[in-house]
C-alpha cells in the first residue's frame, strides 16, 4: 500500500464531533510513551502530522486522520500516565470506550506496547477491550532500535504470552527511528482494508 494522502479531519472529545462513518477506521491504540505519534507520522509518511509531546499524556483528544481520501487511521488518547489525575484518566477510559462500542465502521485497533518491556496492566486491559469488540489480531512493539537483534525474538515472545495471543494474531516489531518494520505494517493495513 502507498500512501499519498494524508490529513488530520477531525479532532474529537464526545460523538457528536465524530466524522461520518462512511470510511473504514484503523484505530491505534497505546500507553502515553508508547511512540504512537511517531509511528502515525511514518505510516503516513509526514514528519509532524501527529504531534510529539514532550510530556507524556498530553493528547486527550480522538483524533481522526483522513488516508488517501479512501480510510481513517484513528489515534485514541494514550493511557496509563502517573502524573495525570484519577478524573482525567476515567474520562480518557470513558471516551476510548465510548468510541469502540459504538463505531460501525472500525476494521481494526492495532495495540503499540513498548518492545523493551513486558505489557503492563493497563496494555493487557486495553487489549482485553480490543478483543471483547473482535477488533484484535495486530500488536506493534515500537521502539525496536533499542533492542539488539538477539533480545528481539524472546521480548516478542514474552509480548505474545502476556496478551495471550493466538498463533495466527500479528506482532511487528516497528522502529520509527530506523524505519524497520514499516513495509511490514503497510502491507499488513492494506490486507486488514481489503478484508474489512
């Protein structure tokens, strides 16, 4: 798949400021450090389409990416970051869960966990509601340039066994630094789009 075209549509916090649901959703879902800004921005292949916080936490907002005017890459806000308050992280839970119950036209949520660390608890939970909405299958483990090739393989495999994945659910291991693993996860959305 190439992309071409990429903007950001919509910036949402309830429903009503949804886009149409007339194009099919890729939903990226993932802790608050996890890089899923960097990897929206080398998927779509612009520098700082996403933005980059310096603070972690800091993207409270569903935002809605237009993919060569044909589907929407959805960034929900990153979870689990300690500094924020016990009020504002319900409400992140309340509208990422909000969003998955009740989009029609979601395909796929792709879940990014660190590959340096094992899944916490908060990754586990999220998974447990991707799979509860029959959107699982695709795990991203970012930041695979700060790991030797020798670690790759086993920090996969302890990513597998804590999500209990199945032998034919997806993991890649991505580095937006060094680009690796980006042709992997573009062709991989392209056979999720033609399926869904």
């Amino acid at each position: 798949m190439i992309i071409k075209k990429a903007e950001l549509s919509a910036t949402a916090v309830n429903k009503s400021q949804y886009p149409v649901p007339d194009k099919k959703e890729i939903v990226i879902a993932g802790r608050s450090n996890v890089g899923k800004s960097s990897l929206i921005n080398l998927l779509l292949n612009r520098k700082s389409l996403a933005r980059v916080s310096g603070s972690p936490g800091k993207t409270r907002t569903i935002n809605f990416y237009d993919v060569n005017d044909s589907f929407r890459i959805v960034d929900l806000p990153g979870y689990g970051y300690a500094k924020v308050s016990q009020k504002i992280s319900e409400s992140w839970k309340d509208m990422i869960e909000g969003y998955l119950s009740d989009r029609p036209n979601i395909v796929k949520a792709i879940q990014l966990v660190d590959i340096r660390h094992i899944p916490t608890a908060m990754d586990i939970m999220m998974y447990e509601w991707i799979r509860h909405y029959g959107l699982d299958g695709l795990v991203v483990a970012t930041k695979a340039d700060k790991v030797s090739k020798s670690e790759l393989a086993g920090n996969i495999n302890a990513i597998r066994k804590s999500l209990k994945l199945g032998e034919r659910d997806k993991v890649i291991a991505v580095s937006a630094l060094k680009r690796t693993g980006h042709e992997e996860l573009l062709t991989a959305l392209g056979s999720i789009l033609e399926e869904g």
